[in-house]
C-alpha cells in the first residue's frame, strides 16, 4: 500500500464534484448543497487563503480523497479538520489512519496545537478513528459530536 499527500489540483478539484455529490459521501461529510460554478470560484479562492490548507490523497498514484485543516487561527493556534475518501473501495482499508497522522503532523509544521472537528454521530467508523487519533469530545449536540485534539494531550 503506498498512500502519498500531493497538491489539489484541477484533477482533485472535478473529482471532488463527484465524490461529494455522492448521496452517501455528501451526507457522512455534512457537505451542503452546491453548484459546480460554487466550486470552481472555491477551488481558485484557496491558492489566496492563509487560514487553508489541503491537499489530495493518492493511493499507488490514483487519485482517492482530500484532506485539509480550515479556519486555521494563528493567533489561537487551531483549525479545523476536513477529510474523505471519495473512492469507496478504499473505505475500511486504515487510510484514515493515515490522513489522521499526516494532517496532524502538517498541523505542528504550522504550529496549529489545537484541531477541531464535527461529525455526525451515526458515523461511527469516523468517530472511533478520531478516537484512536487522539481527538477527545467536548460537546454532543444530539446529532453531532464535537471533538478536539490538542497537542501534548494524551487521549485516555
């Protein structure tokens, strides 16, 4: 298995269409409606972000998913973290594992100590790997947990 982080180009950009107008995918990762015109200005807006960081997954040089932290605040030292697979036969396989890694390693190159993110409670597979990551529950608003990983936080 050799999984490598690249730059998200053009090629991540339309296969992102896909993957997050799947009805599954798009209801896992709490994505909103959008249009393709929603995206392309998106997708060109982020090359002048600084509070944004993404990149595409490839697995053995096949394009699979993105991953990213957002909403990065360098005054406070967080951001938020974003991520898929967008390519289903690749679900299940500990490449979440990985991503978890990677963006947290990129988060301490930045200097981002703390990581937040929501997920839907039914999703159950996503949370227990932000478990194993380190990432602990701050708050359950009924349908969503909200959770943190903070750097020297040891998860219990």
């Amino acid at each position: 298995m050799h999984i490598k982080f690249v730059d998200y180009d053009l090629t991540y950009c339309d296969l992102s269409w896909n993957w997050l107008n799947d009805d599954e995918i798009k209801k896992l990762t709490m994505t909103p409606e959008f249009t393709k015109e929603n995206q392309n200005e998106w997708f060109y807006s982020i090359k002048h972000k600084d509070d944004y960081l993404i990149w595409g997954i490839e697995f053995d040089n096949k394009p699979i998913g993105a991953l990213g932290i957002k909403n990065i605040d360098y005054i406070n030292k967080s951001g938020e973290y974003f991520g898929y697979i967008g390519e289903k036969e690749y679900w299940g396989k500990c490449i979440g594992k990985i991503m978890m890694k990677y963006v947290i390693k990129k988060a301490s190159e930045k200097e981002i100590s703390k990581i937040y993110l929501k997920v839907e409670k039914f999703n159950e597979r996503a949370t227990k790997l932000y478990i194993k990551s380190g990432f602990q529950v701050f708050e359950d608003d009924g349908e969503c947990l909200n959770m943190i990983w903070q750097e020297g936080v040891i998860n219990v």
